[in-house]
C-alpha cells in the first residue's frame, strides 16, 4: 500500500490510520515512501494547526495580519508555523499505532502535547529550559520583587525562542508592555528596562554555571543582530513624518491597551482606568503640540468623549 501513497495521497493515509498501520507503515517505510506518508499527514494536519495553534496564538500577539492566513504570515510567525505543523505529523507517524476511523479528530487531541513537546525539546538541545520556572536562589537575589522574577523568566524564555528582536538583543519594547501588566505602572523607558535587565543578569551571573548553560548558550544560537547604520550616514526616509508619527501613535495605544486591560482584570472602573492610563500614555503627545495639555484635558474632562473613548476601548478589548 505505501507504493501506491502519492505525494498528497490523503486518502492513503486515511487507510492506514483506519487499518492502525500508519505509524507502523512510516517505521518501515524507505525514505521515498516515508516522504509520501508524511506529505499525506502534513496535508491533513495543516489546517489544523493553523486553525487551533497559529491563529489563536497571533490573536495573542496582536498579528492581525498574520492571523488572516498562511499568505499572510510574517516570517518568524511562518516558521513557528511549520515547526509545529512538522511537530504534529512526527507525533502522528510515532504514535498512531491503534485503528483511527476519524485522522482529523485524533489529530486535534494531540495538537497540544505534539507541539509543546517538540518546543521542549528543541529548547533542551540548545541549552534553554525546557519550562523556564524562576529558581528560589534566583528569586531571592532579586528579593522576591515580582516584576523583576517575571523579567527574570521573560529572559529565560527569550534566550529559548529562534526569533530575535531586529538590531537588539531583547525584545524590550514587549517588555515594557509586560511590565505595565505586571506592575500596573505606565511603561517604562527602555533606559529603565536595560538598567532592570541588567540587574537580572547580575543576579544570574552569580551563579556562573547555570548562567553559562542555560543563558549564555542558547544566546549564542540566536541570529546576530544586525548592525545598526553608522551615524554619520544619513537616514534614508522611505514614508513620510505623518506615518513615522502614526507608527509611533498606534506602538502607544498597544501599550494603553495592555496597561488598561491590566486595570480592568483588578476591577478598576473603566472611565477611570481609560482616564489614567490614556492621560499617563498619551500626555505630551497629542496631536497638537502647542495646545497639547487642553486637548487632553478637555478631551477626559468631557463625559460625552470620555464615554465615547470608554466604549471604544471596551470594543477592542472585546469586554
């Protein structure tokens, strides 16, 4: 039967799962047949990650465009993809021993535990832990503050993780968002992010070993970030003042989303989370720098826009 398998052959899969032979078939299988069984299995399961895994996953991350479908996904998004989609067809061909009469029910309750233990185990051969947890030693060099041991997780789960953040090291903008949940605070500059960042990695270091293995090492199979251009080369301006400000407005309304969504999950009254959150987020950056401080002012100080802007909010928050 594995002779017969096309490279998409489906319906030969289906057989075999039916008859409780596939993962026999793929032991057995030479390396031609082995490909046509795995492209049979990856057609099935595809749309299954995208739907159950990929899609949900970047509604989470905020990728609206990257949640519209495979055409659209960004290039890191793309290979988080395919790593679980391969993730899933190696979990089939290994562990369906016994007769599937439904491939694709079957393979929805094994889309969890296949991709986590595929992501655990590419993490574990690269040095990072396979589920990054705060050490008490670690916790107690950092005396037990609970922005600082979440950053210290954050830190061990990034050094985990293929993606790389651009011409950075870490990925601080997300972390000051993270951090304005955690704490409830504004988002921090990013000179306080590096200096706390900082601190997590001096803490780290006194334990020169562990830090060696489980940070330094991962590290070391990121991508290098690219270099920055030189400073006495002029920037090349590809979009004009307007969008570089509109790019900047809409970084900030993400942070105003986390920091009031963080509100609300503690009960805080919406007008009063929107009030703060957008007067702290937004203060000094209104539209109109001469008459910013009465633009904002009036603008939370009238119920009729304030309750507009409220309900807004809500909306996007899907609350």
């Amino acid at each position: 039967m594995l002779d017969t398998t096309g490279p998409a052959d489906v319906a030969g899969v289906r057989q075999l799962a039916r008859d409780g032979l596939l993962a026999g078939s793929a032991a057995a299988a030479r390396p031609r047949a082995l490909a046509r069984l795995r492209g049979g299995v990856y057609t099935v399961a595809w749309p299954l990650v995208f739907t159950r895994i990929t899609k949900p996953m970047e509604h989470r991350r905020r990728h609206a465009d990257c949640a519209r479908g495979l055409e659209w996904l960004r290039p890191d998004c793309l290979d988080r993809f395919h790593d679980d989609v391969e993730a899933v067809v190696d979990h089939a061909l290994r562990r369906a021993t016994s007769p599937i009469e439904n491939l694709e029910g079957w393979l929805a309750t094994r889309l969890t535990p296949a991709t986590v233990d595929a992501h655990r185990r590419r993490r574990g051969e690269i040095g990072a832990l396979q589920r990054p947890r705060l050490p008490a030693w670690l916790a107690g060099a950092l005396g037990d503050d609970p922005w600082l041991c979440d950053l210290a997780v954050q830190i061990l789960v990034w050094v985990g993780v293929p993606a790389t953040a651009g011409a950075e090291l870490w990925p601080l903008d997300g972390w000051a968002a993270r951090r304005a949940e955690v704490t409830g605070e504004p988002p921090a500059t990013r000179d306080a992010l590096d200096r706390e960042v900082d601190r997590v990695l001096t803490a780290m270091r006194t334990r020169p070993a562990w830090h060696a293995e489980h940070v330094e090492r991962p590290l070391g199979h990121k991508q290098a970030p690219v270099a920055p251009t030189p400073a006495e080369l002029p920037a090349l301006e590809l979009v004009g003042e307007h969008e570089l400000a509109d790019a900047r407005l809409a970084g900030l309304a993400e942070q105003a989303l986390r920091a009031i969504e963080t509100r609300l999950n503690r009960g805080e009254a919406p007008a009063a989370a929107v009030t703060t959150v957008v007067r702290t987020v937004f203060g000094g950056r209104a539209p109109d720098t001469t008459a910013r401080d009465d633009w904002l002012a009036a603008a939370l100080a009238n119920q009729e826009r304030l309750a507009g802007i409220v309900t807004t909010v809500l909306a996007i928050l899907d609350r």
